[in-house]
C-alpha cells in the first residue's frame, strides 16, 4: 500500500507555489507519491488560458527535477466538467489518498459537488494560503468528527503567488521569473501563452 497525496488544479500555469506544496506535502504526509492532477475544464472557473497539451507540457518541466513528484492526467483523458468526486472514485484501490488543498480551497469546500462523498476516497490536507483563514467550515469539521477523520495540516510559509497574477503580469509585460521555474518560463516564453486578454 503507498501513501499518495493529490493536488489538483488549472496548473494555467502551473507555480512555484504548487511544486513548495507538493514537496511539502511529499516530506510531512512521508508520501510515496505526489500526484498532480490537472484540470480538463474546471466547473468553478472562467475558462482556461492554455491548452490541456499545453497545461500537461509546463507540468512535465517543471516536475522534470523532482522525484515523486508526478502528472495524473485522468482529468484531462476523462474531458469535460471537472468533478473531483469522478476523480477519487476511480483511483485505484488499496492505497491511502491524501488531497491537498489551499486553506481557500478549503474554506468552500462544503460547495463542491457530493464533498462528504469525496471523503469516503480520500484524507483531506491543507496548506495555508495569503488572505484565507485556515480553518474548516462548521459543516466539514461535523462531518469529520462524525467520520473519526482528522484534517492533517501542512506546514509551510504562504506563498503570495497565483496563476492567476501570473497571467495578468504576462498580459502588463511584467517579470514573472520569481513565480514559476525556469523552465516553464521559457516554454511560456516561446508558445507566446496567456498574451491575449480576451
């Protein structure tokens, strides 16, 4: 049986952010794996500034350096509305999943489709992130004490970075260096990404 964390997400771009969490996440829950699943077309989101090849592409360079950490593409090969309940229901069995989440994440996760059934599948996990509370809401704290449950918490400094501002930088002409490796900067670099701001 092995230990596997998940962090789901746009990855549009994929962050600094991301790989601190991941690795984080990898050393404090002694994971065996950190699977990163991107996105197909995320329900609670405008629509995204990169292909799916593109998105997966970022992702391959960027966890190139990092062993065990690795891409799930489930998401992406299933298409469609990106349901996270989909997604847990079909890991394979006999291990124990752990998904990660930003204290953001985790303050509305009680709006995600069927949650206390996603909870069946996996341990939940946060991170603290910039400007959110990390705290669970009334009704998931309820439900994993009724479940003998427990929140792990990561411990790791939060990190003010968001796909989000790094497209709007790359739309201002602003330096994104600081925000995503390398790599990932010149991939973005040469296929001319998140330049339209339609």
């Amino acid at each position: 049986m092995m230990r596997i964390a998940l962090l789901g997400g746009s990855f549009d771009p994929v962050h600094n952010a991301h790989l601190a969490l991941a690795l984080q996440a990898k050393s404090q829950l002694q994971a065996d794996q950190v699977q990163l699943i991107p996105a197909a077309q995320p329900w609670q989101r405008q629509a995204l500034g990169a292909t799916p090849d593109q998105r997966l592409a970022m992702l391959r360079l960027a966890l190139a350096t990092h062993s065990g950490l690795v891409i799930n593409d489930i998401e992406i090969q299933r298409g469609g509305p990106t349901y996270t309940l989909d997604t847990v229901q079909n890991l394979p069995a006999g291990h124990e999943y752990f998904w990660l989440l930003g204290s953001d994440q985790l303050n509305n996760f009680c709006t995600w489709k069927n949650w206390q059934a996603i909870l069946r599948y996996v341990n939940l996990a946060v991170a603290q992130r910039p400007g959110s509370e990390l705290a669970a809401p009334k009704a998931l704290q309820t439900y994993l004490l009724q479940a003998n449950k427990k929140l792990q918490i990561i411990q790791m400094d939060a990190m003010a970075i968001s796909s989000t501002q790094i497209r709007q930088n790359i739309q201002q002409g602003l330096e994104i260096n600081d925000y995503v490796p390398d790599s990932v900067l010149r991939y973005i670099q040469q296929h001319n990404l998140y330049l339209n701001t339609d």
